[in-house]
C-alpha cells in the first residue's frame, strides 16, 4: 500500500510517500528558516503563503524522487490536528484534492501522534509498550505508548517546550533562528560546566517540565556579567544552558520508564536530533538495561514520512476521513 | 450565453461565503454556503456535489476558474490550494479572476467621477482598494477609509457587491478565449501586501 503523506503545521512543508508504513521511498522536506530568519520566529501568515507557494512542485518532487506517478497512490494521510491554522489548511485542501481527484482514501492523522510514529518507521524492533518523549519547539510530552493508538500522557511542559527556550535564548544572544543547532553545534566548543543554572522541577515527584525560569537565568546572567564588564564566551554559556536543560529531558524520562518499568525509550521530535541529548541518554541509560532509540536525522524534524507511516496504520484501523474535513490547532490525541 | 464549455468558477475570497459554479455547455450547476469560515468544510464538498449533479468528472472538464482577490487570505488560500492540486493531479488549466477587474468591468465609474477608487473590506477598518485618475492611473492597495480620503482628498468610494454568477462565469469564458492562462504551480492569491504586514499604508502594485 502506497501512501503519500502531507505534513505543513508550522514551518516545513514535507511531502512523502511511504510503501506500507515501513518503506520510505521518499521524504521531501522544504524549509523555511530563511523566510523567518529576519523575525526570530515563524510569522504564521508568512509561513501559510510559502506553503501555498511551494506545495505543488514539493508533491512533484516526491513522487519523481520515488519514481512514481499519481496514478500508483492507495491513500493519502494528512496531518490536520495540530499546528498553526493558516499553514494546516493548505495541507489538508491539498489533500482532499488528491483524494477527490484519485479516488483514494483520505486519512486524518494528529501531529504529535505523527512524531511517535516516525521511531516505529524507523526501528522495527521499538514494541510496545514503550515510553516516548516528545520534544519540539512547539511541544514537549512524556507519553507512555501502550498499543497502537493506546497512549496516556504522563508529562507536559506547564510553560515553554524545550526546543522554544533554545530558539529563545538563541535570539536572545543574536545566535539566529532556528536555536536548536547553532546552540547544539557552539556548546561543542564550549565548557558545560563554568556556568550553573538550576535543573528545573528536577526533585518534584512527578515528569512535568518547565523551561521558561532556566530562559531567565540566562538572561539575566548575561545581563549580570555584562553590568559587571565581566567577559565571557558565548559557547560557554550556551553549552552550561543547554547541559540544564538536556539533563532534565534524559533524567525524566529515565525515571518514567524506571517507574512504569519500561525497557525502551523512544525520543523523538525536533530537540531528539541534539547531539548532546543522544549522548547523555546514552551515558546514563549505561548497562541499565533499558534501550534507547532515536529517529534518523531527517525523521526528528517536522516531516511526512512520519505523517504516511501512521496513515497507514490508522488506515488499517478503518480511521478515515471524509471531504469535508476541518482543522485543528491543538487537538488532543 | 451558450459555449461549447465545460468549467467550474470557484469564490472564497469573502471569508463568510463559498461559491462553486459549475458551466456545462450552457447549463449552470451551483452550491453556494453563507457558513461562517466554512471554505474548508464546503469547498471540496462543494465541487464534487456539482460535478456529480452535472453527471461530469473532473477531469472533462476544460479549465477551473478561481477569484485571485483581493479578499480574505485564509479563504483565498483554501481556494487555491484546492484548486492548484485539482488543476495538476487533472491536468486543468488555471484561469484568474480579479474583484477589481470585475468591478471595472461591470460597475465601471457610474457617475463620472474624475477620481475614485473600488473598495473591498478588508479587516480592521481596513479596505483594499483601486484607485483611479480620470479612469486611468490605477493604483491599488490597502488602507484605511481615513488614510484613503486624507491621501487622495477628492476621492470618491464605490463599495464592492457581489456579482450575480453568470458574471463570473462569462468572465471565465472570455478570459479562456483569449488563452490567458495562469501557471498552476507558481499561482498564488492577490494578496495586496508588500513588506512589513503590521504597516498601516501600503501600496502593492500601481
């Protein structure tokens, strides 16, 4: 079953076609960071008119790169359940065109329940029951994955996700945008240790998470040291941030799945192609027993691979939906 | 109006109101909805309920027509990512139409006016406009009633009303006569806005 897959939530528009949930035959993404760039953040009527730019030559490109034509498509998933409104719509109206058009099935899937998908697409071994952390600059949940569609929610962020206070102290220092791998790539020249700033809710007994204090701290220290003309290097201060905030992820996680007693972690979304995070998961995780997986690069950012692999199995599940299909911002999954 | 033509005209460019009209050689086919923000229950709902009552599929059709704007971005923008992909996935090709090139067309300058200018509302006190000088000198853009009047002191304002559908349908037809074709995968909405979209004044295109 062949599916074409269609993710334009914020500000990536992916297309992609994936052979029976499990065979990726191609994953365009284009991005937009350069529109954005000038703002420090994603504009959403800007971001909306760019995927309108752009969405029919990205579906060409998909389906030249899997060497197919519209004609060999079985279904078509799109994510319509969680991002900005504006960007959701061109994806979905383009969706029900392909599937009015073929006369194929129409396939409705959620965002986030996309990202816990692209780990399954990619490991064959990840079972269930599991725990996933998912982690991007516009969510940041601790799920405990039971079956298929089964999920409980067991962690929110109750203020900023991870992957927004890095886009945030990014722009704070001037670093561009998005944060994420400028603070990622600088922290590697940089000392983790010279500066401390406190590992949020770390003794609370429960795997919520807050990140908007430790966006102060750097502020406010970088205030301080420049009040005080003290110098300091910026890999320094970044690397000792994101050290606070990397340590938090891994070691709540690490305590969900010890306590509902899971063996495998899957960490996903845009923040689980940190370098630094897969390392200290790695570090910690040690002869633990527990296995840890990540997502191949081009599968952590927002993309439709993951979008058409969960189609195909919502599609297994008889989820489908109909032409007059609506969008949503922040659907629950 | 009788042509050997099969199309359909599509209007989202009011954020209130979906138009699909479906033109087969002769017959007229609609489905119209005043449902708040409902382009993207009813649009594609809406093509397919016409199709189907014209006994046409999509792809006999020879061309679909779609209002570029100026209007409602969200509802232009349902409307042309519906549209673009029907047009690529059918092999359709594309025609546009403008609210101010109708309200040239069909409204004109009734009472002679030396200066005036179209209006079509737009948000927050907001209105596109058209502007001409002795029917000529267009200039068009997106301004304030007040901002309008203090920058042109002699205006005079004429208020967009929607056209009865035949209009939009021969249009279409003329425009498909004279080969004016837009490209579908580069097409996107007359948006009127250029740079910083928070600025007050701003003219597009003159």
């Amino acid at each position: 079953m062949i599916i074409l897959g269609i993710e334009t939530s914020c500000d990536d528009t992916s297309i992609s076609i994936v052979k029976n949930g499990n065979e990726v035959l191609s994953n365009v993404i284009w991005n937009q960071n350069k529109t954005h760039e000038v703002y420090g953040g994603i504009v959403p009527e800007l971001g909306a008119r760019r995927h309108l730019q752009v969405i029919n030559l990205v579906i060409k490109e998909a389906l030249q790169k899997a060497n197919l034509d519209f004609k060999d498509l079985d279904a078509v998933a799109v994510n319509n359940q969680k991002g900005l409104i504006r960007s959701l719509l061109v994806g979905v109206s383009a969706a029900k065109a392909i599937s009015y058009s073929l006369n194929i099935p129409l396939i409705p899937v959620h965002h986030i329940e996309g990202h816990v998908y692209s780990n399954i697409l990619d490991h064959a071994d990840l079972s269930f029951p599991h725990i996933c952390l998912t982690v991007s600059g516009g969510h940041n949940l601790l799920i405990l994955v039971n079956d298929h569609f089964k999920y409980e929610i067991i962690g929110n962020t109750l203020d900023d996700a991870a992957g927004e206070v890095f886009d945030k102290v990014a722009r704070f220092l001037d670093l561009g945008f998005p944060g994420g791998p400028v603070i990622d790539k600088l922290s590697k020249e940089g000392d983790s240790k010279k500066y401390h700033f406190t590992r949020p809710m770390m003794i609370e007994d429960n795997f919520d998470f807050s990140f908007s204090g430790i966006k102060t701290a750097v502020t406010r220290k970088v205030e301080k040291m420049n009040q005080e003309e003290e110098e300091f290097k910026t890999e320094d201060l970044v690397a000792s941030f994101q050290e606070a905030v990397v340590e938090t992820l891994v070691e709540k996680t690490i305590s969900a799945a010890k306590k509902h007693n899971l063996n495998q972690i899957s960490v996903v979304g845009g923040v689980s192609a940190n370098s630094r995070l897969r390392d200290l998961f790695r570090e910690r995780l040690g002869k633990s027993g527990i296995k840890v997986y990540f997502p191949s690069l081009s599968l952590t950012t927002d993309n439709a691979a993951m979008i058409a692999c969960l189609g195909f199995y919502k599609y297994q599940n008889h989820e489908l939906g109909k032409l007059d299909l609506e969008v949503y911002s922040n659907q629950g999954i | 109006m009788k042509e050997k033509l099969k199309f359909i005209t599509i209007d989202t460019s009011d954020e209130n109101f979906t138009a699909v009209y479906l033109y087969k050689d002769g017959e007229i086919f609609e489905k119209t909805s005043h449902l708040e923000r409902g382009h993207i229950k009813n649009l594609m709902p809406f093509i397919s309920y016409t199709l189907e009552e014209a006994g046409l599929k999509i792809s006999e059709l020879d061309f679909i027509s779609i209002v570029e704007g100026p209007g409602s971005w969200t509802g232009l923008r349902i409307g042309f990512s519906t549209i673009k992909v029907l047009c690529m996935v059918n092999n359709l090709k594309l025609i546009l139409i403008n609210n101010f090139e109708l309200m040239q067309k069909y409204f004109n300058n009734p009472e002679n006016f030396t200066e005036y200018a179209f209006l079509i509302k737009s948000s927050n006190k907001n209105y596109y406009f058209r502007y001409s000088l002795k029917g000529e000198e267009f200039v068009d853009g997106i301004a304030s009633e007040e901002n309008l009047i203090q920058k042109y002191p002699n205006i005079h304002c004429i208020n967009f009303e929607k056209l009865e559908r035949e209009k939009y349908l021969e249009t279409s037809v003329e425009k498909f006569k004279n080969k004016k074709f837009s490209d579908v995968d580069n097409s996107e909405p007359y948006y009127i806005s250029v740079g910083d979209l928070k600025s007050n004044f701003k003219q597009a295109k003159s």
